[in-house]
C-alpha cells in the first residue's frame, strides 16, 4: 500500500473539515459511491413496492438512509418535471440523515440526440442541440462556452449537479461507437472545444454551475479496432504510432480550465509501459501521470461498475464488471487497488460493505477514505449544496420556465444551424409549386418550404437523411445502442440512391456520429452532399433552401474505404490513407437575400 498523495486538511474549507470529523467510517465510505437508480414514470423515487420498474436496483431510501450513498446518477428521466419532483424527494429524504449532508446528483448527457441507457440521457425534454461532436463542426468556442452555460443552468434548474461529461477523447478511430460524444481528432482544435464546454458549465455562480467530469483519461478514443470497451472485446487500447502523449492535450486542457471532476476509461492499455490492466487501477495513470504530471487535484471517479456487475431483473440483462485485466481478484481486492491508485469515487456501485471490508482487512486506511471524502465533499460546498440542499433548483412547478425556454431553444438552434457542412453542391430552390420527395424529413415539416410529394416520379427534387452506417446488433442486446463496425453503407442504400439522382436532384443529409464512408454517394453526379450531427429538420431545409448561411466544418477526416480504415493507426490522428473530405472541410454557403 503506497503513501496517500493529497492536500493537506489545511487546503480544505473549516466546514468540510468539521463535517469529516463528525463522520463515521460507514458514512465515509457511501460518500465515496455514486449509485445507479431509477424513478418511476411521475417522478417518484422507486422503493421497491413496484413490480412494474423497469429496473430493479435497491431502493433509494435505503441508499441514502442506511447505506450513506453520497451522489446518485439517473438511469432514466421521463421529463424534466418529473426528474425536478424525483429530485425535491430525494433532498427531503436526505435530510433525514444523521448529518444531513445532501447528495449530489450526476447525469450522462442530456442535451444531444443519443438516448442510450450506458452513456445518454437525451430526449427528456431540456433543449436539443447536437451531439458534441456537431459542436465541434462549429469551430466556434465562444458559442460552445454559451450552449455549454445554458445546459448548466437547466441542469440545475432540474436539480443536477454533475455533468458526467465532456469527452475528451481524440476520435482518432472511426469505427469507434463513441465518436459522437467526442470533439473530433485533433488535438488542438478538441482541446479548444473542451476547455470552451468546461468553462461554460462551470463558470456560473454556486447555485447556476454544474462540475463537468472530463472523461475518459487518458484517451478512449485508440480503442483497438473500433471496439467499445463496455464489452470484453473492447478491452484494449492500442498505441501503433506512439501517439499516447497526444491523447493528452484535451485533458490536459480541461485540467486548466479547472475541471472539476476526471473519470478514468475502462480500457487496459496494450503497447505501453503501464500494466495490461483497466486505467483505473493504475498509479503509475491516475496519482503519477494525472494529479502529478498533470496537476489535477479534483475527484477521480471510476466509469460504472468496475468493482461489481449489475443485474437488471427486469430487462432480463446483466451488466458485466468492467475490470479489464483484473476479473481474477476478489471484489474487495479490486477496491484496494482502486484506492491505492488514487481514486476517490466509485462509479455505479451502491454497497459500502466492500469498501468498509477493505478498510477492516487493513487494504485500505480510513485517512485514505479521508482524502477522498474531503474533495467529494469540497465539491458540495462548490455547488452551494452544504448551505442550501435545494441550490438552484426550482421544482416541478417553475422548472419549465427555465429549461427549454424561448431563447435556450433559439440558441440550440443557433447551435445546430452553425454545425451543418456543406460537402458537395449548391443550395437548392424551394418554394411553393416546388415538390419534393422525401425520406427522413417529417412531412409537416417539409410543406412549410414546399410540396410534399409521396413519390420520385411525381418530385421536381428529392431529399434524403440517412445515419451514417454501423454493424446491428440483436435488439435487446446491450451492444444494440453502441453503433459500431463497418463505414460503408450497404450497396442497396447506393443503388437507391442512384435510380432516385437518375430522375430527380437528390440532396442526402448523413448524420455523422461516426466518420462514415461517403465515397460512393459523393460520386453520383449532381448530389449535394451534407454532414450534419443531430439538427432538426427545419433547420436542415434552411440550409439547404439557402434561407440560412451554411458555415460548418469537419471535425475529423472522412475516409475513403473501410480498407483505410483497417489500415490506419488507432492512435494516430489523420492517419487513413487519402480521406475523400479533410479535417477542416467545408463549403461556405451565403443565406439567399
């Protein structure tokens, strides 16, 4: 067991330090976890009583009161009200204990257009943007810094506290599931976005600010062959063109823009000199390299379930620990290890028994459990929490005169237009008398800017949106939501593009969460080609029509092949041989007069 790396009790605030001495082991110890749980469908904590939840995880009250559970996340949010009358219950019961010490609540992204239960929370109702990466498409900071403001004030309004993002990942692999919630593949121009969405969700007041976790140090993104490492497939990052060190500079960014929170990645390393083992475990990764090298003095906290697994009864499912490398030791051993590396907080695990058996068997020293508690508690007082319990929040009642408002939605859309790139082509004439064929595009919507037509023959022009491509999965299956593997659209996707470019002019719109393969549709002659990230569709036909000035840029190359892809090195930024778009790319297109 190594020596603690910490501050000394003087760099912390009195009160925290007069709350840690009141405190009693296994009050340190659920401090230390951030416990997955669910409402039901109205916004009442789920207790069990239930049979119809959909999940089935320990009831809350029990977390909070007898286990001391310090910080929630939400696996589901109906709606922002409801999550605002989860959340007023959820501060009364916690001031039910002993110490009254109030529990943070974190959240996934909520703001985007990816609803996936792993690492998403989009659709509940606060305004929709892109998905980060579309951000990124924008290469505009300061708009960045203002979309990520607005997102915090209606996070807290809603009674979040923890953004469990940004990623600072380099999305350096394109057949990555994760490329979306990055801000693109290079170094620079992501550390740029990062430091601009950090600053934007934490530089309000203590009652207007969530803390923003950076994730997933020290880089997700060269994950080996694409694969996501939520699975045992994944399991590895790789580092073919020594580029580790570049991976760096997002989080490097973040850590001096003073980001709060770091979350370590799942991932064990190969081709390093580091152990085969999750970054987590790693002292050499979280104490040597992030809060030595690095200088970062925040909470670390460990991506979910890393200790232990979590049966979903009710889904028929189960989460598999996510301990790469270490799925040989005892749980309790993991937890040591964990501690011993450096981290404060344990992701997505709701039992302290482990923790508190460490400490019994003399893996883990209290005054380790108190340096950690310190900086978890710090971070309450940050938010105003340990004056006002309810900071910031404003009930079901008000809340939505604070989320999705008028002019949050108008800079959302501020947000999305600024995303949209032109690839290929010129705007296109809409209008009455004008009609079009659609696939993609919500009818309604479509008959504000022309005449919806039900099919090619009977159109004078056509308009596709497709999603750029991945390998499907079993439905059910908890691979299902990570869209993964192949860039290359299926041929019958190109042919049907082509017979439909063979009678009329044929906008497609990809959605480009990932880098797909546009090769074939770009070589249709007279296709006007665009990449967006997550925009309405209003806000595509204004681009498209030229009622809206199109200024977007690529935030990573598009490859030519998968057979590029294959070839190219994980780690390496750029590194697919002859892109068909670059990095940068992007036609500007001026908004008709």
């Amino acid at each position: 067991m190594h020596m603690i790396d910490t501050p000394s009790p003087a760099a912390f605030s009195p009160r925290v330090e007069e709350l840690l001495d009141t405190m009693t082991v296994a009050e340190k110890a659920g401090a230390l976890l951030v416990a997955r749980v669910t409402m039901n469908p109205d916004g009442t904590p789920w207790e069990g009583a239930d049979a119809e939840s959909p999940f089935g995880f320990t009831p809350t009250t029990e977390l909070l009161l007898e286990r001391h559970v310090g910080a929630l996340t939400l696996m589901n949010i109906p709606g922002v009200e409801e999550l605002a009358r989860w959340g007023e219950a959820i501060r009364a019961t916690a001031a039910r204990t002993r110490l009254g010490i109030p529990v943070a609540v974190g959240s996934d992204p909520t703001h985007g257009r990816g609803r996936n239960g792993q690492v998403s929370q989009s659709g509940a109702g606060f305004s929709t943007v892109t998905e980060p990466v579309g951000l990124a498409a924008t290469w505009d900071a300061g708009l960045v810094e203002e979309v990520a403001r607005m997102m915090a004030g209606e996070l807290r309004a809603a009674g979040i506290h923890l953004a469990l993002h940004p990623m600072a990942d380099l999305a350096t692999e394109p057949r990555w599931a994760r490329v979306a919630g990055t801000f693109g593949e290079d170094p620079g121009h992501a550390a740029a976005m990062t430091r601009a969405f950090v600053r934007g969700l934490q530089s309000g007041g203590a009652h207007e600010r969530v803390l923003a976790t950076a994730k997933h140090f020290p880089g997700g993104g060269p994950q080996r062959g694409g694969a996501d490492a939520h699975f045992e497939h994944g399991a590895h990052t790789v580092y073919p063109g020594g580029r580790f060190d570049e991976h760096l500079v997002p989080f490097a960014a973040a850590i001096d823009e003073g980001v709060a929170m770091m979350m370590p990645a799942y991932a064990a390393p190969l081709g390093l000199d580091h152990d085969e083992v999750g970054f987590a475990f790693q002292r050499g990764i979280v104490t040597d390299l992030l809060r030595g090298r690095l200088g970062f003095d925040g909470v670390v906290v460990t991506d979910f379930n890393v200790v232990t697994g979590m049966r979903l009864p009710r889904l028929g499912i189960e989460l598999p620990v996510r301990a790469w490398g270490l799925l040989h030791l005892p749980p309790v051993e993991r937890v040591a290890r964990l501690f011993d590396a450096g981290v404060d907080q344990l992701g997505g695990e709701d039992d302290p028994t482990l923790v508190l058996e460490a400490v019994d068997r003399g893996l883990v020293t209290e005054e380790r459990l108190d340096a950690s508690v310190r900086r978890v508690l710090r971070d309450k007082e940050r938010l105003g929490l340990l004056d006002d319990p309810s900071a910031g929040a404003v009930g079901p009642v008000t809340v939505r005169e604070r989320v999705a408002t008028a002019r949050h939605t108008a800079l959302a859309r501020r947000a999305q237009a600024a995303s949209v790139v032109a690839l290929t082509g010129r705007p296109v004439r809409l209008g009455r008398g004008v009609r079009v064929y659609a696939e993609g595009v919500d009818p309604g919507v479509l008959a504000g800017y022309a005449e919806p037509v039900d099919t090619v023959d009977d159109a004078d022009l056509a308009i596709l949106r497709l999603a750029a491509p991945f390998d499907h999965h079993p439905d059910g299956s908890l691979e299902a939501a990570f869209h993964s593997g192949s860039l290359e659209f299926p041929e019958e996707t190109v042919r049907h593009v082509e017979r439909i470019a063979a009678s009329v002019p044929v906008v497609v719109d990809v959605f480009l969460e990932r880098a797909a393969v546009l090769t074939p549709i770009a070589a249709i002659p007279d296709v006007t080609l665009l990449g967006t990230f997550g925009v309405d569709d209003d806000v595509l036909l204004d681009a498209v029509s030229g009622r809206a000035a199109v200024s977007g840029r690529l935030p990573f190359d598009l490859p030519r092949s998968d057979a590029a892809v294959a070839e190219a090195r994980e780690d390496t930024p750029f590194d697919t041989a002859d892109p068909l778009f670059r990095f940068g790319h992007g036609l500007r297109w001026s908004a008709r007069t």
